[in-house]
C-alpha cells in the first residue's frame, strides 16, 4: 500500500507541475462559472436580434436552463480538453523513457497502472467536486433554489460518466505508445458509447450517455431507477478498463 | 552462487536475432566489464536482466533469484542505470532520490542519510534543489548513479555508464565503481576499454548477440593480446614503416612522432631478438626499445579481429 501511495503522490504532483490540474481547473471552473451567465443572458442577447416587424418571445430564463447548459458544456468542451490532458498518462512515461527507472524497483506493474487510475480519479473528482457546488452557488443565487441533494446525485453520475472516459483513455494510453493516438481513442469511446447504445433498441436502457438525458428528472424527482442499469455499464467499463491496462502493461516491453 | 548467472539467453526482433543463446557467469564482488561492438546486443541483454525487455528463450538469475519478466521479484537486488538515464524533469534531484528511498520504503532518517551520502558522492549537494530538466547529460548521469546506488544493491548493472561523462566526471564515477567491488557485484558495458583496464577483474565479450569469450581480464591479456613492442626513434622513422610491415613477426604497426608501436604475433620474436636485429640494420638511432603490456584495446581487436 505504501508503495501505491508513493506512486499516486508522484502522479498528483506531476499534474500539479507539469499544469494538467491548472488546465482542467480553469476549464471546469470556466463551464461552472459560464454556464448560469450563458443561461441568463441568452434570452436578452436573442431580443436584440429582433427587427422591426419581427417579434421574438421567449421564456423567461430559469434555473433548468443554467443546468442545460451546465451539462452541454461539460459534456462537450471539458470531456473533450480531459481526454487530451489524460492522454498521456502512460503513453508518455514510455516515450519519456521515465519507466525504465521506475520499473526496476520495487514496484509492480499492476501498482504502476493503478496509481495512474486512482491520481487521476483523485484529481479530476476534486476539480469536478469544486465546479459542481460552484455552479450550483452561482446559480441559486442567479435564479432560484432547488434542492442540493438531487444536484449533488445528478453531478455524481455525469462524475461517474466522466471517470469512465477517463478510465478508456488511460486504458488507450497503456495499450498505444502515442498520447495522441490515446486521446483520440478516449474521445472516439465518448462519441460510440452516445451511438451505438442508441441505434438499438434493446441495447437503450443500458446506455451511458442516459446520464445526461435524465438529469433534469433528478434534479426535480431525486433518484431515478432507469438509471440503475447504465450506471452498472459505467461501472463495468470503468474496471475492464482498468484490467485490461494491467493484463496489456504486464506483458509489454519498454522499448528502446 | 553466482551474482549473475545468463543461460541460453536470446532475444529475437521479428527476423533479427540481437542475442544468440548467450551464457555467462558473474561472481560475487567482481567488476565485470560487458564488451562488443556497436549493435553487438550488449544493451538488450542488460536490458532483459533487469526485467525491461522479454526473452525469446533462456533463464537469467540475480544472486539466485530467477528473473521473471513483469514481475519485480529481483529488483530489490539490483541497481540499474540505463544508458542517456530519464528521470522526471519537474522533480529536483533531491525529490527524485526520495521518491526512489520511498519505493524502497526507507525510514525518515535513513532516507535523509542515504541521500546526504549520495549526493555527495555524485558531487550534487549544490545542484540538489535544482529541476532535472535543468541538468546536464553528465549531472543526470551522475544522479542516475546515485538512485541505481540509493537501496545498497547487490548487484549493479550499468549501461554505458560514463559515456556522456567528461574526463573528470569519468574519472570520478569509475572511483565510485572501484570502490564498490569490495562489497558488491558490478556489471558495466562501455566502449571505453581504457575504462576496463583500469577497474574489472572480468570481461565478457559479445559480437552479433554471440558469445566471444567470458574470463579474468588478466587470464584473457595472457592468452589472446599480441606483446607490444614500443621503440622510440631519434628521428622521424616514416621511411622504415613500410619495412617493418613486411616483417613476418610484425602483425600491426602503428606510428605516433618518433615512437612505433608494434604488434607482435608471439612472444618468440623476442626471444630470438628478430624486431631489434632487424632495427639496428635500418639507418636510425634507436633510443629506446622495450615490451609493454598488452591492453583491453589490444585484447579487444585481436579477438574480434581487426586487419593489419
């Protein structure tokens, strides 16, 4: 355990060093702070669109709007900068060379793989923790109360969502030797998981992606039984995830 | 028990075999230097004795211990430096030697110790604080030494590990490995054969993955180096170099000023005075004449063959 921690220290404070937490910090915080801002002045930025002749009404701005866009945002700009940012978790300790230190010590590959996992769950769990209440704080006080228990469920979830993107890029990143190629392999998982569960019909109910359509029955309902069965697949590819990066990493060389 | 013990070993790239059923043997607290020529898979065998690269076929042993690739069993052993050493550029050279002393679980006041030591011998105190990725090549080769030497190995391989040295900095990392062989077990491979001379008791000789010979250093100048003759001229001796060439007893000749080196085939032609019978017709003083020792180099060439 000793040794997991050491290694899951090193990872945080090479994402504190080398900016990673600096980025994704300002951009959640920027989809957190946004969000009700957006949400607030979209209505009146429309208005002055309007022409002589030509009447725009709209509805008055609520809090559902600032969470509509809350989740737009962070299911688009902050997934998409995050699965850059984790790319390279593994990928460039192998093309940095910094591994082949590191794995003629005592360390296990199995340890290896999982202080990647748990320091960047650590951290991006941190960061999306501070956004959410942020955002929540900005938008009571822009619009109304509505209850915080089922907010904080509904961020659990999209948390949920997030950490399972995670978990495919780190997963691409031990199995590909380019950050890119890894990044690009995260982001096409994001893209899939809202496809392929929606072009069947049976395969519906189980999708990841009902995450973000159902969070307004949350917000208003609390918890939502439908949702059992996409938080079981989430769980799933989260710890495939994590095996299959272990069984690949065991058996890879580092290279020259 | 051996410290290192290769058996069989080789390691296949698709078509390209980089190491051929090779076996050697390391004894305990002996300095063994690894030679071969460049692409000879001196670093591919290395590299799987410390669990980096996978065998195609063979077992290896540290101090007993099978090495099993993905596992860390054998690491507590080893210290190992690999050759141009990486190591994480926004840590400083003091956090990175603690981030080493925490994997191996040190105390607090063996860590603050071991690292004082360290840092010290690799001459780093002052730069300690600094971010690596400020270093240069011979500072990371240095901190490289000091993390391969932080958990007291018993046996320590080192890949070309003063290759990126200057000749201070050579001269400072061979004391250190001098003085590690009372106590432990080194395996260095370097093309600095100057290097072997003066600090292995052993070499083992590998060309195109292949074994060429594994012996004491002393035992293998004895039976494979050419006796050199070394004669100094009072004058230029160019117009007698081709002369001497042709001299059945002379297997190479080389000329630096006024002084010849010359390459013998065997130990007879000094016995019988051939080389100095045969300088004294030519018409140049001879100041001096004399036999030198064979070195590495010498060994080296004549092993893997380098022409007249």
């Amino acid at each position: 355990m000793k040794t997991l921690f050491t290694l899951i220290r090193k990872d945080l404070l090479e994402q504190w060093r080398t900016k990673k937490i600096l980025i994704l910090s300002i951009v959640f915080l920027f989809v957190a702070v946004s969000s009700p801002i957006i949400a607030k002045i979209t209505p009146e930025l429309l208005k002055t669109l309007s022409v002589p002749g030509m009447t725009i009404t709209l509805p008055k701005a609520t809090y559902m709007d600032s969470l509509d866009q809350f989740i737009k945002n962070v299911s688009q700009i902050a997934l998409l900068v995050l699965v850059f940012v984790v790319a390279g978790a593994v990928s460039d300790e192998k093309n940095r060379k910094t591994l082949e230190i590191l794995l003629t010590k005592p360390v296990s590959r199995t340890l290896f793989i999982l202080s990647k996992f748990k320091a960047y769950f650590i951290s991006i769990t941190a960061i999306f923790a501070v956004s959410s209440v942020l955002f929540y704080l900005y938008t009571v006080s822009t619009f109304v109360s509505f209850n915080f228990w089922n907010f904080a469920l509904m961020a659990g979830n999209i948390l949920l969502y997030i950490l399972m993107i995670v978990a495919v890029t780190i997963m691409a990143s031990t199995i590909v030797g380019n950050s890119l190629a890894a990044g690009g392999i995260g982001f096409i998982s994001y893209i899939l998981f809202g496809t392929i569960f929606s072009l069947f019909e049976p395969l519906q109910k189980y999708s990841p992606n009902k995450i973000f359509s159902a969070y307004k029955d949350i917000i208003i309902k609390g918890w939502n039984g439908d949702l059992l069965l996409p938080i079981v697949v989430i769980l799933s590819v989260i710890i495939v995830s994590v095996l299959v990066s272990i069984f690949v990493f065991q058996r890879q060389e580092v290279e020259r | 028990m051996s410290a290192i013990s290769v058996r069989n070993l080789t390691k296949k790239f698709k078509l390209f075999t980089a190491v051929d059923d090779l076996s050697f043997e390391v004894e305990k607290h002996h300095v063994v230097g690894f030679l071969g020529p460049n692409g000879a898979g001196k670093t591919t065998t290395l590299r799987m004795l410390v669990g980096l690269s996978k065998p195609t076929n063979g077992n290896m042993e540290i101090a007993g211990t099978p090495i099993v690739f993905g596992k860390s069993d054998t690491n507590i052993k080893i210290g190992y430096l690999p050759e141009l050493p990486s190591m994480y550029g926004w840590m400083s050279g003091h956090e990175y030697l603690e981030f080493i002393a925490d994997i191996f679980k040190f105390s607090e006041s063996k860590k603050k110790t071991k690292i004082t030591e360290l840092l010290k011998l690799v001459d780093l105190t002052d730069a300690k604080d600094k971010r690596i990725s400020t270093y240069s090549g011979g500072m990371k080769q240095r901190l490289g030494i000091a993390q391969a030497l932080l958990n007291d190995p018993e046996v320590i391989i080192l890949d070309e590990p003063v290759s990126a040295l200057d000749p201070m900095g050579r001269k400072e990392v061979l004391s250190v490995i001098e003085k590690l062989k009372k106590n432990r077990t080194v395996l260095f491979s370097t093309h600095i054969l100057s290097d072997v001379d003066r600090i292995c008791d052993d070499v083992v000789i590998i060309n195109n993955g292949k074994l060429v010979v594994s012996s004491p250093l002393s035992e293998l100048k004895a039976k494979y180096a050419s006796p050199i003759l070394e004669v100094e001229f009072i004058s230029d001796p160019t117009k007698i170099l081709a002369t001497v060439r042709k001299e059945k007893w002379a297997k190479k000749v080389e000329q630096n000023g006024n002084k010849l080196r010359i390459w013998l085939f065997d130990n007879s032609a000094v016995k019988s005075n051939a080389p100095l019978n045969f300088l004294l017709t030519q018409k140049i003083v001879v100041l001096k004449y004399g036999l030198t020792l064979p070195e590495t180099e010498d060994l080296f060439i004549n092993l893997l063959g380098e022409e007249k």
